[in-house]
C-alpha cells in the first residue's frame, strides 16, 4: 500500500511537472546601426541562442545611423548599445541613462593614403581631417585622445571637413582631403587595403597603453534608469547576453556562418574586409566585454580625462550612472 501511495504521488509531480509552463522569457527590443559590426554580434547571437541562454526573447530594430542615435532619445528604446561619449552628453543635459555594460571601442582609426607624406597625428595640423560627424560617440572619443595625447584639437587646429561615409573615401582619393576618420565598417574597409591606406592614429591602441584598456565610449550598453528599476535582472541578462554575443563572434567559426548570413547587412564586401573583422577581432581591437569596478574606473578615468579637455562639459558620477548589475 505504502509502495503504491509513493508511486501515485511521484506520478501526480511528474504530470504537474510535465504541464508546467516554461518560464516565459523577457522582451527586449534594440536598435541596431545598418552597416555596423553590431549586425554580426546581435543577428548571430540570437540565431546561436545566446539571448535565449540568458532568458532574453530579442528583438532587433534595424535602422540607418540616425535613426539609431534617435531611439534611444525617444524612448522608442529602452535599451540599447549606444555612442557612449553621445550618451554622457545627453546625461549631462539631464536624461537619467546608464551604463550597464561593455560594447564597441573606438576601434576606428584616422588613416591617410599610403604614399602620403604624413607619419604622425601631429602632421596633420593645419591640414584637412575629416570625420563623418562631430557628434558621434567614437569621433569624441578619438577627438580627446589626440588633444590628451598631442596637444592638438581637430576641431580647431586642423582645416576640418565633415561629409558622409563614403564621401569620405572618395575625398581622400582625390586628395580632396589629407586624413580620415570613418565609421566602424569603412574603417575595415581601409585596413584591408595596406596598399591603399595607412593608419596614422588608433586611439584605442593610445588608451591600452596608458590604462591597459580599449576605449569603449564608441558604444557600450546604455539604459533608461527606469527600465532597469523595473526589473533589474531583466536589464543583467541583456547586459550579459549582449557581452556573450560579443565573444561569440569572436570564434572564427561563428564569424563565418553570420558573414555568410548577414554580411550584406553588415558592410561586410569581399574576403580581404571579413579577414580584417578577423584579425581585429582576435586582438581585442573591437569590443571590450567586461563590465566591472575596474573597467568602470578606467572608463571614467577617460570621461575625466576628456572633461578636462573641453571635450565634455561636466562628468557625471560613476557611481550613479555606471552600474554593475549582480
């Protein structure tokens, strides 16, 4: 009697059990630049289970740049990876964001053409320097590495041009223009072609060899205070899902099956530019994922150092608006 009681009672647990619903996952939608590395880590995460394996149902919003940089703004967005030097501004001026995470460093680079007589940032002064915007997270970031590193303001101290991406490539063949800093997938696009191009400046390689980090105000993972208030766990499992995607991609194998899947979307045009992601990507040039007291302070060692330099206006507290979500 005792032996069959048992048996009833652990088949009642496994029929409750077995029509238990599975817990539902969060919903979270992000925008995503056109054109960007982004596209290979968010795209290939989410068909590899990554935001899944953190409970995380993704949702990605595929925009032009500027409609990515208006989304979050708007709140169209809660959360997303962001122009991390853009998001300080916008904090400044009073917008409750945070920084949850790590991302895309300034993995840009300011590059010349091959046969031109110019060996170092300093060359540049009172030349043209041309940039795709002013505004944008990894032109603020480089902007403040050339002033802390010597002493010149591109702004002020170079004749400075500002035109769309791929202008900027055709301006610089012409001799149009004598350097550039271009976005992250036209950045690629130059490295792959030595023959071509040459780079004169990596901020990121700068602020490695005085911290021992990468810059990541090009775009790490920025919230509204509010959607992180209102479930903080949610917000860790994208922070931490979005890191993972991050190293994922840079497993050559997984960088192969998303180039094949989603490259186009990626800017990502032949062979020598998919070497190049490779090549970046196995170094550590691409995105720092880590989101730690000791990246935090480094970080905010470069918002100070950028503040001092009129870059930004005022820095906001670490404490406050850079959180480590446990």
């Amino acid at each position: 009697m005792k032996k069959a009681t048992m048996l009833a009672c652990l088949g009642l647990l496994v029929s409750v059990f077995a029509v238990a619903p599975a817990m539902a996952l969060d919903k979270v939608t992000i925008t995503v630049p056109r054109n960007s590395v982004f596209v290979l880590n968010s795209y290939g995460g989410k068909d590899a289970g990554v935001f899944k394996k953190h409970n995380i149902d993704l949702n990605i919003d595929l925009r032009p740049f500027k409609g990515h940089m208006a989304g979050l703004p708007s709140k169209e967005v809660m959360v997303t990876t962001y122009a991390g030097t853009a998001a300080i501004g916008r904090i400044n001026q009073g917008m409750d964001l945070v920084i949850i995470g790590g991302g895309l460093t300034v993995m840009q680079e300011v590059f010349v053409l091959k046969d031109s007589p110019f060996k170092t940032i300093s060359d540049l002064r009172g030349k043209k320097f041309a940039s795709w915007s002013t505004g944008a997270g990894a032109f603020k970031a480089a902007r403040a590495a050339i002033m802390d590193g010597y002493g010149i303001d591109v702004l002020k101290d170079t004749d400075f041009v500002q035109a769309a991406p791929p202008a900027l490539f055709k301006l610089l063949q012409r001799g149009d223009i004598d350097s550039m800093f271009n976005i992250s997938s036209l950045t690629i696009a130059a490295a792959s072609q030595p023959d071509k191009y040459r780079s004169i400046f990596v901020p990121n390689d700068y602020w490695k060899k005085k911290t021992g980090q990468p810059i990541v105000w090009s775009g790490p993972i920025v919230a509204w205070r509010s959607w992180v208030d209102e479930n903080p766990k949610r917000a860790m499992n994208l922070s931490n899902a979005l890191m993972e995607s991050f190293q994922w991609l840079r497993t050559p194998a997984n960088f192969d099956a998303v180039v094949k899947k989603y490259g186009r979307l990626a800017a990502v045009k032949n062979e020598a530019e998919a070497a190049t992601y490779k090549k970046f990507l196995s170094e550590g040039k691409i995105f720092l994922a880590k989101w730690d007291q000791e990246t935090r302070d480094t970080q905010w060692q470069f918002l100070k150092m950028a503040q001092k330099h009129g870059v930004l206006t005022k820095l906001p507290a670490k404490e406050k608006h850079g959180l480590i979500l446990k």
